[in-house]
C-alpha cells in the first residue's frame, strides 16, 4: 500500500509542476473569448467552408455575440472579407526537370468596421505557408493531399482571425468609437 501512496504522490507532484511551469509562461487553455459587440455581420459567404467554420468559430468563442446574415438588420460591427488567396508554386525540381516540392500559401485578407463603416480593425493581413513534397506517379493522392494542408492552413487562419478580432485593442477601438458616438447601430 505505500508503494501505491508514493507513486500518487509522484504523479500528483509531477502534474502540479507541470501546471506551474505552464502558467508561468503564460500558457492557458483556449476557451471562451468574448467578442466586444452584441451583433457582428459577417460578410464571409455562409456556403463556403471558411465561412461555415468561421461561423462556428465565433459562436463557441463568444455565444452571446448574435452573428447578423443579412446587411439590412441592425448589427454594431462587421467582418469583412476583403481577399483569400490560395497559391501553389513550385520550389524545387529533380534533376529530370520535374517538381519535387510546392509551396501553398493561403492569404487571407480582412476588417471589422461598426456600422457607419468607420474601422474598428483596419485591413488585416494573415498568411499561411506550407510545403509539400511531391510525387508525379502518385498526382491524385497529392491532389488530395494539397486539399488537406489548404484545410488545415484554413484552420489554422481562423484561430488566428479569432484571437485577433477579440484582442483587447479591437474591444477599446470598439469603445472609443461609442464614447464619440461614431458606432450608432445601422437599422433597415
């Protein structure tokens, strides 16, 4: 039995340094980031999957925030999509002349304005980069593998676009803009 104790004694020491060391550099679990804004309008197209996963994405970060679908509701600020770009160019060759690796890059390009257009966020750029070997007597599996990286970099983009959009400088723009009654609620 108190080989037992002991041995719990251990995993439980180990896990609590564990713990302290993680909070000491600032490490903390992703969870719930509160948006700024009651409704926000996502000009993001609903039936694309970087929209739908966005969508997602804001509802599990901040599920009091009502996302708005169309431009005549009333809604206090807006997303807007202004690009995504999906690349593929190749970065090496075998010495038969023929590609032996590509790099994708995904740009994604986006702004948050209140509704009288005035910006909250100004024009942000993101950027994913991946490479990928490649295969010419394999052309379908590497079709479906450049799909995946461009999901995964996708992923990738939209937990990115969510720490940005609920960092505290979003909230005080956001609160600046209604302390000079600037961020009025467009109505139909």
């Amino acid at each position: 039995m108190p080989i037992h104790h002991s041995r719990f004694s251990q995993w439980r020491w180990l896990a609590l340094s564990l713990v302290v060391v993680l909070s000491a550099c600032g490490f903390k679990l992703q969870g719930r980031a509160p948006l700024p804004f009651d409704t926000l309008y996502v000009s993001v197209p609903q039936n694309s999957q970087f929209g739908a996963d966005l969508r997602r994405a804001i509802r599990a970060s901040s599920p009091d925030t009502k996302i708005i679908e169309e431009p005549t509701d009333t809604y206090q600020a807006q997303l807007q999509q202004i690009s995504e770009t999906r690349t593929s160019r190749e970065i090496s060759l075998n010495a038969q002349g023929r590609v032996e690796e590509y790099e994708l890059t995904l740009v994604y390009v986006f702004r948050i304005v209140d509704a009288n257009g005035e910006n909250i966020l100004p024009p942000t750029t993101l950027v994913a980069v991946r490479d990928m070997p490649f295969d010419d007597r394999v052309v379908q599996a590497k079709e479906g593998e450049q799909a995946t990286l461009f999901k995964q970099m996708q992923k990738s983009l939209i937990a990115r676009v969510m720490r940005r959009i609920s960092a505290p400088d979003v909230a005080q723009r956001y609160q600046n803009l209604i302390k000079s009654n600037q961020a009025v609620p467009k109505s139909s």
